[in-house]
C-alpha cells in the first residue's frame, strides 16, 4: 500500500532536504574553522613550550625564580582555557539549536502527514 503525497507534503520534505543542505554546508566550514583553530593553537603551543622547558630547569637549577616560569606558561594556559570555554559553550549552544531545529522539522512532517490524512478523508459535509 502506498501513500499518496500531497503538495503541502512534498513542499515540507523539499524544505527539509533544503535544510539538511545548508546543514551540511555550515558542518563542513565549522570542521575547517575549528581544524584550523586548532592548528594555529598547536603551533602557539610549540613556539612557547622550548621557552617554558628552558625556564623550567633554569628555576629547578636554582638561577632563576619560579615566577618566570608561571609567567612564560601563563599565555598558553590562558589561550587554552580560553579556547576550551569557547568549544564548550558554542558545543551547548549548538546542542541546544539542533534539538529544537530537529523538533521543529518533526513537527512540521507530521502536520503535513495530518493535512494528507484529513484530505484522504474528505471533509465531514461531503459525506
């Protein structure tokens, strides 16, 4: 038994394929964006770890005060601490769009699926 489609159907599941277009689009230049995030912090973190190494057996040599070394590990600590209440928040954020995005589409199918049961039937005064 197959089902008929109605227009207002066939309209829904276009938005819906249009939608999960774009979806994708945003999803590919979110992976770059981020890819690239992080590429750049991994090349922070490899031009300040030699120097926090350097100060690090420098304070454990005696010849240099433990503060130099907080303080030359202080900008990478921060850039990531930064970085990683960023992902967390935009991940919430993201989370939080795409449960009522989805909801939202769930809704509208069977609206569209009502609409076609109720003009399969006919309406009561044809009867």
């Amino acid at each position: 038994m197959t089902t008929a489609t109605s227009p207002a159907s066939e309209k829904a599941w276009a938005l819906i394929e249009a939608e999960k277009r774009r979806d994708r689009f945003i999803r590919r230049v979110s992976i770059i964006a981020w890819s690239v995030t992080f590429a750049i912090v991994l090349l922070f973190v490899a031009l300040t770890v030699p120097g926090f190494i350097e100060m690090f057996r420098g304070a454990l040599a005696g010849n240099l005060p433990w503060i130099t070394v907080v303080g030359i590990a202080t900008p990478t600590i921060s850039t990531l601490l930064i970085l990683s209440i960023l992902v967390a928040t935009l991940s919430t954020v993201g989370v939080f769009l795409r449960f009522r995005s989805a909801s939202l589409t769930e809704i509208q199918v069977r609206l569209a699926q009502l609409e076609d049961m109720l003009a399969a039937q006919g309406s009561p005064n044809e009867r």
